[in-house]
C-alpha cells in the first residue's frame, strides 16, 4: 500500500483519532487551497487552473474527484457545447474549511514568528 492509499483509507477509518481523519481528507498540495478558493462560490476548473500558479490541469482534475470523493465538493456539468463544469463546496466542505480558519490563522501567526526570530 502506497503512502496516499494508506493517507486515503485513514480518511474512513472509524479507529483513527478525528484529527487523522480529518487530515486525511486535506491531505494533499492543493486541497486546502482548493477549498478556500471555493469558499466564495461555484467555479469552473479553468477558473480555478489559472489562480494556482503550479497546478496542472492533471492535477486539478485529480484532487477535485478526490475531494468528490470524500464528500467536500459538488461536481456539476450542464449540458451546454461545450459542456461546462463546475465546482462548489458541499455543507461538509463548507463545515472543514470553517474549521480550518483557526488552523490557519495559526499557521500565519507561527510564520510571523519565525521571520521575527531570523537574524537579518
């Protein structure tokens, strides 16, 4: 089992600790971004391409089916040529990346310091 198959599966372990578990479906480059990104509403994955400098359209696919997956984004395509897809966060989506503001704010606060603490 490789390393992200064994993150994955962690993500729907009922003997991990919740943090695992939640870590687990966060796990990844791109999907806190991705979540924060679709915090304001629906996007298109072109949309979404062009404000991550780095991820590939590969990629973005990818992560998107995962996070689809996991219950976090809802995939809609209307039946338009060409068809058009796009991208929102479900309640649960909603409800992570709620949770990971404080997380976040953390983060930042923790990089302040360290910069702080750098001799110039």
């Amino acid at each position: 089992m490789n390393g992200v198959t064994m993150t994955r599966s962690r993500a729907q372990d009922p003997n991990v600790c919740g943090v695992t578990a939640a870590i687990a479906v966060i796990d990844g480059k791109w999907k806190t971004m991705l979540l924060w990104l679709l915090e304001p509403g629906p996007q298109r994955p072109g949309e979404l391409r062009r404000r991550v400098p780095g991820l590939t359209e590969k990629v973005l696919t990818q992560t998107l089916r995962e996070m689809e997956s996991d219950g976090l984004v809802h995939r809609e395509v209307h039946d338009v040529r060409p068809l058009k897809t796009v991208y929102s966060l479900t309640t649960s989506g909603r409800e992570l990346s709620e949770a990971l503001a404080p997380v976040s704010h953390w983060g930042h606060r923790r990089l302040e310091k360290l910069a702080a603490s750098r001799p110039s």
